[in-house]
C-alpha cells in the first residue's frame, strides 16, 4: 500500500527521509512536476532560518566578545540589519545564479535535467541540512569560536555537499 500524497506530507518528514535517501526524495519532488513556488519557498524558509542561526553570534559579538583587538564593536540592531539585507536580498540572488551554473556544469558532463532541476535540488539540500546549521550558530553564539564550533561547521559543509551532489545527480539524470 502507498503512503500518503506528496502534498500532505510535512516537509520535516522529507528532511528525515532526505538524510537517509537524497536521491529517492528529489526523485519524489520532481516527479510532482516544476513547482517554482515550492522552489522559491524552500529557499525563503531556509534564508529565515540561517538569519535566526545567526542571532547568538551576532549577539555574543554586539557584547564585545570575540572582536579582534582595537576593532569597532557594532551594534546588534545595525548587524541584524545588514544579516537581513544580505539573507533576504543577496543570497537569494546569488543561489539563482550558483543553480544555473551547476545546471550548466551538468550539462558539461551530459545532464540530461532542467534549470528548475537544478534550483530545486540546490535549494532543498540546503533546507535539509539547516538543522546542522541551527547547532553550529548556538555553538558560535554560547561557545564562539573553538574547535568544537568549527567542526560542526565543516560537518555542516559535508552534509550540504552530499545532499547536494546527490540530489543534483537525480535531477540531471
């Protein structure tokens, strides 16, 4: 017996399903067809949830820890500003492009998907690994920078590849 409809399935359950099997989860969302404004939300949600990994940072910053000596310690409303600016306004535009170049690379190495393909994997690996990303910006905000903090960082950089590559390879197969 089938599961339930794509549609009716929460996102958090695909995030599960996409750390176990990336490829058989973009397989299941292309084959729901071109669905820019999934696309789009995935990326909006994500954009949200990497400026909220970014307020114990800013925060433990603003207090004056963690600042190289003689520099200017900013205020925590100016950097919420431009942490705004850049995650609603300036990586949205450049995921666009970094997904139509990888679309473009693929098709160098006989991808056989679609623009939307390649949006849509980009932009759901990232939402799927934000959850590793939301532990790495309390460990910067609580700890700063120490080991621990940046091994969780580059684990984060190693999930987002995988998820990535592999949700990439389904789309351009």
């Amino acid at each position: 017996m089938a599961g339930p409809p794509r549609a009716l399935m929460a996102v958090t359950t695909d995030i599960l399903r996409t750390w176990r099997n990336p490829r058989r989860v973009m397989r299941d969302m292309l084959d729901d067809g071109p669905r820019e404004d999934r696309a789009l939300g995935y990326l909006a949600v994500f954009c949200l949830l990497v400026f909220v990994a970014q307020w114990p940072r800013l925060a433990r910053q603003a207090a004056g820890f963690d600042v190289a000596p003689g520099a200017e310690v900013r205020d925590l409303f100016q950097t919420m500003t431009y942490e705004v600016f850049a995650w609603f306004m300036v990586w949205p535009l450049l995921l666009y492009g970094l997904a139509g170049i990888s679309h473009l690379v693929a098709k160098l190495f006989r991808g056989r998907g679609t623009f939307f393909g390649a949006r849509l994997a980009l932009f759901w690996s990232l939402l799927a690994s934000v959850p590793l990303l939301l532990i790495y910006g309390l460990m910067a905000g609580f700890l700063g920078p120490v080991a621990g903090t940046h091994l969780t960082g580059g684990l984060w950089v190693g999930v987002f590849g995988y998820l990535w590559l592999q949700s990439l390879r389904e789309a351009e197969s």
